[in-house]
C-alpha cells in the first residue's frame, strides 16, 4: 500500500453514494437534514459527474460541487470524491470516436449508458489527467474532502479492448515482458497449431478466432488487460498525491471481479474499499458475503477497510431482485464490520426517479422517509456510533485459504477436462464448509509467507508455479497442515503442463501425482469410501500415482471406482491431504474435521447458523454474533453488546435473525503454530 493514512474519521464512517445533480437544489437541503438524522458522517460524491463538471471540453464548472461540499461540511458530513473517469461525456466520444472500446467481435461500444473508454486511448488518458489536475487543486484542501474515490469498479461493465491502439499497446508489452519472439513463441507454445510468430506487429490479441485462441496468449491477455486498467488509476492517483493530502482508493469488488487482481491493486491504493451485492439465486448468499469480505481485508494485508457499497434492499441488475427482509440489512452490514470494514456504505443516498437504476433500493427509498428501509438506515446508523470504539481492531486467523486471480483466469479458459469444476464454485464449497464449521480465515496468495498459519486450504490451485509448489512444501514441512482440492497444480504460468506432470509441483507435500483425469458425466455421481461414511460425490475422478501418500478415501462406483480418492501424507513436521474429486458442502465435513484435527484447531460448540466473529482490540475484544437461524441461539461469552448496551454475564441469548456486538475481556491466545 502506498502512504497516504486512512484514517480520517473517528468512529465508523456512515454513509452512501451521493448524486445529488438528480435533484433540485432544495432536495439537498432535505438530504443533509435526513443524513443527520440517519447518523451518515461520509458520502461519496461526483463519480459520475463528468458531464457536470466539464460541460465542454476543457472547461470546468465546479460551482454545483462547490456548493455541494460546502453544504455537506457545514452539516458535519465528510465527503469521498470521486473522479469521473468511469463516465466520459457525449462530447468526449464525439469528439474521440477512436476512444470507444472495441469487443471482441470488432462491435465498438456505444454512448447512451456508462463505462470507461478504451484504456489504451491517449485521448482518454489526458482527459482523466486533466480532470483529476482539476478536482486536486480544487478541493484538494477543502475540509469536507477526506478520501478520494478514483474511477468506479475497475474492470466492469467493459474491461477488455480489442481495438488497434490497445492491440498496439498489447504488443509492446509483450515486448517488454519477453525481449524476444523466441522467449513469446517458447511460452506460448506457438509450435502447436503453426502459430510461431517472426514480427512483434504481428502478433495478435485473442480477439474472434475460428476456434479456440492459444490459452498461454488469453492467459496475459487477462495479464495485460489488468496492467492497462491499473495504469490509467496511476495516472489519477499520482496526480491526487502529488496536488493533495487525503488518501486514494478505488472500489473492489473482491470475489465477484474477473479483471482485476486485487493482490496487486490492494498495492496502489492508500486503503482498501469494497462493494458487495448478495447474489439472489443463492439461499445462502450471507456465505458468499463473508468470502467477500474475508478477501477484501486480506487483499489489504489485513487492516481495516471500506465497504463502499452494499444495498439497503433489492438491486435492480439480477434476474430475479430480492428485496431484503427486515433486518437483513443490518446483518448484511455488520458482518461486514465484523470481518474488518471500518467504514459501512451503501449505493445510493436516494433512490433515482429516473435512468438505469430507479428499481435499486437506497437508504431513501421512493417511499420516502416514513418507511422501514428509512428506519432501519436510521438504527443503524445508532448502531455503528454505538460500536465506534470498535475502530482500528484487526482479526486474526489459523486458517488460510489460497486464492489467485491468475489461477481463476486460467482456470476459466476453454477446453478443461470438465465444465463442471468451476473455480467459484469450488472456493465457495470449501470457504462455505469452514464457514459452517466457525472457522475464522484469512485468504492468501500462494507464494505468501504463510508461517503465520496452522493450516491452508487450497480449494482450486489450477494454476500453481513451481515456487508456490516449494513454498507450500516449506510449509508442510515446517509443520503445517495442508488440504489441497482437486484439479490443483497442473499448469505454470503459461498455462503449460508442468513437467513431471499433473501435479508435479505439490509431489513432494502431497505424496502423490495425477497420473490420468476420470471426469464423470453431466448428472453422474459416485461416492467416497471415507472411514464409515459414504461421502456423496460428483463432477470429478482421478487415477492417482501414489508416491508415499496414504489412502484415506476410495471411489465407489463412476469412473474411478476403487481408486484412491482422498489421501494424507506426513511430511517433515506437517501433514498435507489431497482431495481428488469434487464434494460439496456436506460431504466435506467429515474430511475437514480431520483436516483440522491434525492442525490443532478445535471447533466452538455452536450452532451452524450462528456466525461468529472476532476482532482485537488494544484494550478489547469485540465479538460479533450474527443469527441467521430462525429460533434462538446461545453463545458462552461474558461482556456488554454494545448495540443494546446489555451486560451479558456468561450467557448470550440471541433472538433468530438478531445480531450483538459484544465487547469482551481480551482473549489470550498465542495464535499461529
Ligand atoms: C455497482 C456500481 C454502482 C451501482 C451499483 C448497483 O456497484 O458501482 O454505481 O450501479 O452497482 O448495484
């Protein structure tokens, strides 16, 4: 991270999304009084104010935002602001046509909606450099201003540009990154399929192609396309520390990115901020809220963060918009707090009458502020004053679980063995079984110092080189405990086979390679043999080449039946277990338990449902206990709970859906091995 300080607030920053040019100027005034009562301290404010505040090109109007900030400050409230690079206006297009994205299909992208020009254009580049040289010295020093908000969810709607200025900008990064065609032709394995290349002009971006494009090219392609987005944040960033004082972010989208390797973006912003929406299909979408948020604060190197976005209610872009039940939200967010963030805000103040986005719920929803979305933004609003002290306290964990964007877009390319092993969906598996199980983690990258842990979870390592695969051997050695999923360590990274074969790099800590995949069919199922149980499993089968692993598991029934399926193998002081097939959430209990036996963890008594979570204070613990069951629950734990300022001497009772913030006597714990 780089070195401007947040903080900026004390206590917990409150707020939202704030486009206030959609209203007449006596709204606002009605906005700020409703902020006060609702308890907001922060706002975000002129991501998409582009058009507003360089109506032509070159000339500024900044006497709405001067207003704007003036107002907010006068109430008390702090001010996050953007740049507008996200939303060009009509006039820059018109102006620029070769600044629109081309898709892969050679379709340029219109206006009419949002989302960046193309990263490579020069145009758009010195258009961004100006505006941000603009806002900096505008309001670099202006009270209000505590944080800046740079662009607004790198990578989406639009990422990737295949139009010739970014094919040229293509190329000459690969230059840079391999000095020669030999070294580009070797990684790529152009000799397959004639692809071998003799003139850097003309190598090609993996743009429509008969079948599939070389996987090695689509593999820095993804590379690249996240270079070119972190380069444009650069150019504001370095402009915003050169002109100003407060801190840089931008808006992650953790676990629900594709183009944007966090690892290296949480390196370039001053903290971390996060968005967040529940994805509606799923029943358990809480599950994927705590993934989100466990990775956003690992990203981050474990400080505290910002959850920029999250909704009071429905969204409006999912099939389906499911409208939060009371006190959801409430859950929503201080587990959120609970696993890290500092700051809680939501997309946006009020709700939109008009545009894109008027069915998306807000902190003021259209039915105004006699309402129950309105109320419960108010309460907790009380809540996060009432928990301020909470600030600052960091988390600790045992567990880690590996997590690589680069291994998720490789991972993702086309022709794998099964369309069935998914990346995501196999994250989501193993993070929901330790979830379930009342594990605390952190994520990591795999070539991590990971000696801080007793025990890492590698669900999905696709993509695994061979100085991860040494590191990881380290760690088993050194006494740690390891459970690596299937389909992991397979390609380098050039997405080529590793020598040795599949698997190769873990051989040594696994006590096993793989010598031939056995996918099943769509629908197919077998089981695992696993002590008494017989574990339900699917998707994925392998014929292992044991090499000193032990058997713990054996297939019954599909295409490996009465293979190997699950083994462990000691390794120096630690152990290292291998999960060769695909098991859900269930199934993996009972190999998780063990998984967790040999790495000294032992399990709190309680309820699935009742999500636990822990952050250290200097003086206090503060654990946060957040029922998603229906029916009470119960939790030894002595201390106050800070939200209904009640003492609880031993027995914590909580209601279904209810949630308590209790501060607690510091726990003694060494923590790592
Ligand atoms: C994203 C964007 C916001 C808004 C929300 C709606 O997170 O950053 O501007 O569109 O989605 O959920």
């Amino acid at each position: 991270m780089t070195s401007k300080n947040w903080p900026a607030l004390e206590g917990i920053a409150y707020g939202g999304d704030y486009n206030p040019e959609q209203w007449p100027r006596e709204v606002w005034d009605q906005d700020v009084a409703l902020m006060r009562a609702a308890g907001v301290n922060f706002v975000s404010v002129g991501i998409f104010s582009w058009a507003m505040l360089e109506p032509k090109e070159g000339l500024f109007d900044f006497t709405w935002m001067d207003d704007l900030l003036d107002l907010l400050h006068a109430n008390g409230i702090a001010v996050d602001l953007g740049t507008p690079s996200v939303s060009p206006p009509a006039w820059f297009f018109h102006a620029y046509p070769e600044a629109r994205v081309t898709l892969k299909d050679g379709t340029v992208m219109g206006f009419g909606s949002r989302g960046m020009a193309s990263h490579a254009s020069p145009e758009y580049r010195e258009a961004i450099a100006r505006m941000a040289t603009a806002l900096a010295d505008r309001y670099g020093n202006h009270p209000a201003v505590v944080l800046w908000h740079v662009h607004n969810e790198y990578g989406v709607p639009v990422a990737e540009d295949f139009g010739p200025r970014s094919v040229a900008a293509w190329q000459r990064w690969l230059q840079r990154k391999y000095e020669t065609l030999d070294a580009l032709n070797g990684a790529w394995g152009t000799a397959f399929w004639g692809q071998r290349y003799l003139d850097w002009d003309h190598v090609v971006a993996p743009a429509a192609t008969p079948t599939i494009a070389n996987p090695a090219m689509k593999l820095d392609w993804a590379r690249f396309t996240d270079d070119q987005l972190r380069e444009c944040f650069r150019i504001e960033r370095d402009i915003l520390h050169e002109r100003t004082s407060q801190p840089v972010t931008t808006n992650f989208m953790a676990h629900q990115s594709w183009n944007t390797d966090l690892w290296k973006w949480a390196q370039e912003v001053d903290v971390v901020s996060d968005d967040h929406y529940l994805w509606s299909p799923d029943p358990d979408a809480h599950v994927g809220l705590a993934l989100s948020a466990d990775l956003t604060r690992s990203v981050g190197g474990g400080k505290p963060w910002i959850l920029m976005e999250h909704s009071t209610s429905a969204v409006n872009w999912q099939g389906h918009n499911i409208a939060k039940r009371p006190g959801e939200m409430r859950r929503n967010a201080l587990t959120h707090l609970g696993r890290g963030a500092d700051g809680i805000a939501f997309f946006q103040w009020r709700a939109s009458r008009s545009g894109a986005e008027k069915f998306h719920s807000a902190m003021v929803p259209h039915a105004g502020q006699n309402s129950r979305i309105f109320r419960e933004v108010t309460q907790l609003g009380q809540h996060l004053k009432d928990v301020a002290e909470i600030q600052g306290a960091t988390t600790k964990a045992d567990v880690a679980v590996l997590y690589d964007w680069e291994s998720l877009w490789a991972h993702d390319l086309e022709w794998r063995p099964s369309d069935d092993m998914q990346f995501r969906e196999r994250m989501r598996a193993y993070y929901e079984r330790l979830w379930r199980d009342g594990v605390q983690v952190d994520f990591a990258h795999p070539e991590a110092d990971l000696s801080q842990y007793r025990l890492v979870v590698a669900p999905t390592s696709y993509l695994l080189t061979a100085s991860a695969g040494r590191n990881l051997t380290q760690f088993v050695q050194n006494g740690g405990t390891l459970v690596v999923g299937a389909f992991s360590g397979i390609v380098n990274e050039f997405d080529a086979v590793h020598e040795g074969g599949f698997g190769a790099p873990l051989k040594e800590a696994l006590g096993l390679t793989i010598e031939e995949f056995l996918p099943l069919r769509s629908g197919e199922t077998c089981a695992v043999h696993y002590g008494a149980e017989a574990l339900p499993s699917d998707a994925w089968a392998e014929d292992l080449a044991l090499a000193g692993a032990e058997v713990r598991g054996t297939f019954d029934g599909g295409p490996g039946d009465g293979l190997p399926a699950i083994t462990r193998h000691s390794l120096g002081d630690g152990q290292a277990w291998y999960v060769g097939t695909r098991l859900g959430v269930t199934a993996l209990a009972p190999v998780l338990a063990d998984v967790y036996a040999d790495a000294g963890i032992t399990l709190l008594d309680r309820p699935e449902t009742l999500e636990i979570m822990t952050r250290h204070g200097e003086t206090y613990d503060f654990v946060v206990v957040c029922n998603h069951a229906n029916d009470d629950a119960h939790l030894s734990i002595t201390g106050t709970d800070l939200l209904s300022g009640t003492e609880i001497d031993g027995q914590l009772t909580l209601a279904g859906g209810d949630v308590a913030v209790v501060r607690t006597a510091k726990e003694e714990r060494g923590g790592g091995r």
